[in-house]
C-alpha cells in the first residue's frame, strides 16, 4: 500500500491528491489517503479510501506528500521512528524537502521504483530532564528550539562535558543539516548539504559579538542548560510543535538519533538549484 498524506488546505479541491490516486491505480498499486491538519469540522470526502496516520499497515511502501516542508515534517511526528520513504510534492512555498513541483506529478512511477535515489536525513533525538528526573524524550528532523517568551535568556551549552559558551539572548537553535535552511538560516546559521551529518547550534539575537555558530560531529552529546529564568518564561519546540515549558536549571540533551528519515530524490534538480528559492 501507497499513502498520499495531503494537507487539505494546501490541496483545497484534492484535485492534486486524486491524480496520485490515478497514477498508482495505472500501477496497480493500492493508495489511501491521509489527511494532515484536519480539525473536527473537516468533511471528509466520499468516495475516496481516508486512514489515519496513526493506522497504517506494517507493509506500507512509501509516503507520498503533498504540502509544504511543514506538512512532510508533520508526517514524520506522527510516524515515529517508522523509516517509509517519501515522496514530497510542493504545494507549500519554498518546498526544500520535497521532491516534485505539481506539474512533475506524472514523474511518479520515476519515483516510485525500487532503484530510486533515497537521502537519509538524520535526526536528533532529545531529552529534557528537570531535577535528575527525565520529563519528555523526542526527536526532529529539522530542529529543536529554546526560545524565551519575548524575553532574553541565558542558556549556557557543553559538547561532551566542554563548555562551549553562554550568553543572553532570545535563544539557542539545535538544527539538523536538513533544518539547516530554515530558522537556524534565518537566526544567522550556515547552510549545509541536506545529506551531511552533523548538530548545528545557532543562538538566536545573542547579545554579545563573541557568541557564533557551531557546526559539530554527529557524534557528540549536547547539553544544554536554561539558566537565571526566574520571573522569566521560555518553552522548547521541535519542528515547530511546542512541546513545553522551561524551568531555570532544565537540562538538554541532544545526540544524533538511530533514526533516519528517507527521502526519495529524483535528481533532477540539485539542492544548489533549491536555495534559489531563498534569493
């Protein structure tokens, strides 16, 4: 079975989502359709085979995606740790995970065999600990944020037990090479080949001229420590979900997860042709 995981807002008339159905009737492949972002009033339309995300078979083949960056990095929180290779078609705005445009979507069958080109996008896996009891573990794909509630904060980070810095400022960016392009980019970040493997750290506005991006080994254990919060807010978001609030003393661990996410590229078009999307 084939998955089209479609945000609905993005594919308002499904006219996009029914064409991947057609395609894979052609091949004579069993497809289904899973809504993202859906909330209680979505209608769900008749006619076409809906599953939940959270309810897809042991023997599902790839993951065909139709949205934004966000939509793909939705999909993925929902799959856990479920490596089925996706296929992103971008109906988003800049679309640097996906693919396909919506005029290439006859290129599917391409996509679709067994010799097709796959990147494995690593992950970073997280725990949160809060007076040496662990309270949350997670992983992203694209990265993990520590952001104060419009107020600065001070997070001091190490790297295998090495103090690295810390400083004021609105927060810190742990980011994957795939996250390199978003808001670590935006926060003054290099860019890096989606395919590389390593822990970007970028702060965000830090309010001092020393305190600049790291590019570390994938090898490396990451702790992070939120300090001199009291009477000061910050919460901690992956992939742009927020996932908590922080305490003064909260520690982060961030290490390179076993996971991966398999994205299949047809190559066609290169990353260096994708960030010209950023000009």
């Amino acid at each position: 079975m084939i998955a089209v995981c479609v945000n609905p807002f993005r594919d308002a008339r499904l006219s996009q989502t029914k064409a991947c159905l057609s395609i894979l009737r052609e091949l004579r492949q069993e497809g289904c359709v899973c809504p993202v972002f859906t909330g209680e009033d979505w209608q769900s339309p008749e006619g076409l085979p809906i599953r939940a995300l959270n309810d897809l078979p042991d023997d599902l083949s790839h993951l065909i995606v139709l949205g934004g960056d966000g939509t793909i990095l939705a999909v993925v929180r929902e799959l856990q740790g479920r490596e089925i290779p996706i296929i992103g078609v971008n109906l988003g705005t800049m679309g640097f995970m996906t693919a396909l445009e919506p005029d290439e979507i006859p290129l599917l069958p391409q996509a679709l065999k067994p010799d097709a080109k796959i990147s494995r996008r690593m992950m970073l896996k997280l725990t949160l600990q809060r007076s040496g009891e662990t309270i949350l573990e997670d992983t992203a794909l694209n990265d993990i944020v520590i952001h104060g509630y419009g107020e600065c904060i001070q997070p001091t980070a190490w790297s295998d037990g090495s103090k690295m810095f810390s400083f004021s400022g609105d927060g810190l960016i742990a980011a994957t090479p795939t996250g390199s392009t978003g808001y670590s980019l935006s926060a003054g970040g290099p860019i890096v080949e989606p395919d590389a493997r390593a822990i970007l750290l970028t702060p965000i506005c830090a309010h001092t001229l020393s305190t600049k991006p790291f590019v570390l080994s994938p090898d490396r254990t990451v702790m992070i420590l939120t300090e001199k919060l009291t009477g000061r807010r910050a919460y901690l978001a992956v992939d742009g979900y927020q996932v908590a609030d922080l305490e003064s003393g909260d520690r982060l661990t961030v290490t390179c997860s076993e996971h991966v996410v398999k994205m299949i590229e047809l190559g066609h078009r290169n990353f260096y042709q994708q960030l010209e999307k950023l000009v």
